[in-house]
C-alpha cells in the first residue's frame, strides 16, 4: 500500500474518531504543565493493546488502570488486524476501535491513539 494511501486511511480514522468522540476541548500549555479546559493536567500514560484481549475484558483493563493512577490510554491501531487486504476492513470483536475507545472515554480518561502504520510491538505480521 503506497504511502499516500496510508495516509488517507489514517486521516479518515482520526477525522472519524475526532466527530464520534471529540468534546472540543481547549488545550494548551506554558512553562509549568498542559492546560485541558482551564485545568492544569498531569498525564499519566499506560497502554492497553485492546486486540491482545477480548472486549469483555476492556472495561476491567481500563478500570485498573484509572484505579492505578493513569489518566491516559495509549494503543497502537493494529492494522495487520484491520485491513486483512487491500480495502477490506475489519472493526468487530477484538478489533473494535470504536468500542474500546468508547470505554476509555466512559472512564474519563484520555486516549493516545497510535495510527501508525508501523507496531513496535512485538506482534505476528
């Protein structure tokens, strides 16, 4: 797939999740931290690789990561599970982006989206 191509399908997901999931909030930063709606944020990061569960298990995962002081979700977007070949997409069970990340936001928390398309993450290709 030429990069270009990448780079739509990348742009078309985050305009998607940005419309599905977005509440517009104000971001900015000084010297000190990030400023997220007027409120100074700490972001503390862990990752989830929601295809390496099952989405019974995503709102438990989540919930133990809030409880363990993480503010933030951060997950690669597993192309090799979505695009199976050449304009043919996957989004269901394990592969439910939209689901997982729904859960995140549910759960007040933030999300790191890693669209890639390369996973450093010690997966099958």
């Amino acid at each position: 797939m030429g990069s270009c191509l990448i780079g739509t399908h990348c742009l078309v997901l985050a305009l998607f999740l940005q419309l599905a999931f977005g509440n517009g909030g104000n971001v900015s930063y000084d010297s000190r931290s990030l400023i997220i709606d007027g409120q100074r944020k700490l972001l503390i990061s862990t990752a989830i690789h929601y295809p390496r569960s099952v989405p019974a298990m995503w709102p438990g995962l989540v919930q133990l990561a809030k409880d363990g002081g993480a503010n933030v979700i951060e997950s690669y977007v597993f192309w090799n599970g979505h695009e199976l070949s050449p304009d043919n997409y996957y989004f269901e069970g394990r592969y439910d982006l939209v689901k997982f990340v729904k859960i995140i936001q549910e759960a007040g928390m933030y999300m790191i989206l890693r669209i890639g398309p390369f996973v450093a993450a010690e997966i099958g290709r």
